[in-house]
C-alpha cells in the first residue's frame, strides 16, 4: 500500500477536522479503490465508513471529509482493494 496522511485541528470538548486520506502507488500503472475512514473510543470500534471509489492519477489519489469527534475518539483511514482491507494507524486526539 501507499502512504496516508491525516491532518485534524482541535477544538474544546468536540473536535472538528478535516480528514485526508492519500494514496501514493510506488509502482507504474493506475488502479481504481475505495477510501474511506474507521473511528473508534474506549466503548466500541466501528465498521468502515466509506467515502467512494477513486482512481489514481499520476499513481496518487486524495479524499478529503469533515468531521466532527468526541474528543475520545480515534481515527484511522481504510483502502479496499482487490478484495482486502487496508487500514492506517489510530490517530487519536
């Protein structure tokens, strides 16, 4: 897999941000995956939530969502290609 990246800025109690999620392909050739996010607290750890279908360009693709947390959840970005899941690390404010 490529590498992600996710930039949130924080607020008081609730947290809101900007989740991006990008995909740089190492190797030459596009292909066309789902992205989308997974949060979770100290309670329960959710399904994915996914955002769409995307197609690199140039071997990168991005998608950008606001959101709104808790300020005890975690995030994480997900990519589903060929049938397998592949998750980032928890990014937890």
């Amino acid at each position: 897999m490529g590498r992600s990246v996710l930039k949130m800025g924080k607020s008081a109690r609730l947290v809101s941000f900007t989740w991006r999620i990008r995909y740089v392909r190492q190797k030459d050739g596009e292909i066309t995956f789902k992205l989308g996010s997974q949060r979770k607290n100290s309670h329960v750890e959710a399904n994915e939530l996914w955002f769409g279908m995307i197609k690199t360009k140039n071997c990168v693709a991005e998608l950008k969502k606001k959101h709104e947390n808790n300020s005890d959840e975690c995030i994480r970005g997900v990519m589903e290609h060929g049938g397998k899941v592949y998750r980032t690390k928890w990014r937890c404010h």
